[in-house]
C-alpha cells in the first residue's frame, strides 16, 4: 500500500470522526427540546400546573442520561414544580 494512501485513509477517519464529535450537543439538544413537550405534560396532569415557562435546570449525559426541568405555574407567580425526564419518561418529583 503506498504512503499516500494510509494518509488518505487517515484524514478520513478523522473528518468522520469529527463530523460526528461536533454532531453531539446538537443532538443533545434534541433530546431536551422533544423531553420539553413530555414535562410539560406531567406539570400539566399530575402536578396539577398549568406551564408557562421551562428551565433546564440539570442535564447528565451518558448510558442513562437525564434532563431535569423546572416547570413555571401560571396559577402564582412563585409557584413551580420539578419534573426529571429519562429518555422521554418523566416523572414529576415535585
């Protein structure tokens, strides 16, 4: 194999490489944005909320990633609840 091809071969390998490392935080953001919908609608049935604004308050990634939100209440002013979304499973903590 001659040496001009190994390098080729080489530079490829590391463009695809990097294409997919820079692809990561936009498919993160993905996530949180699909797993907003799903908080939204647990603030909504079980923590009895109705939503107005949603902060991402923590956000792990890995094997199990999880997105915790802080759901805002229109009923008062002060008022929220905390929903974690694992996946697009989320359950209301308070």
């Amino acid at each position: 194999m001659p040496i001009h091809h190994s390098i080729r071969l080489r530079l490829t390998v590391f463009l695809q490489a990097m294409a997919l490392f820079a692809a990561g935080p936009a498919i993160a953001a993905a996530n949180v944005s699909a797993a907003q919908a799903e908080a939204k609608e647990i603030a909504k049935s079980m923590g009895n909320c109705t939503p107005a604004k949603i902060d991402v308050l923590r956000y792990t990634v890995g094997r199990e990633g999880a997105t915790t939100f802080k759901v805002g209440c229109t009923e008062d002013k002060d008022a929220f609840v905390l929903v974690q979304c694992r996946s697009r499973i989320c359950t209301l903590l308070r």
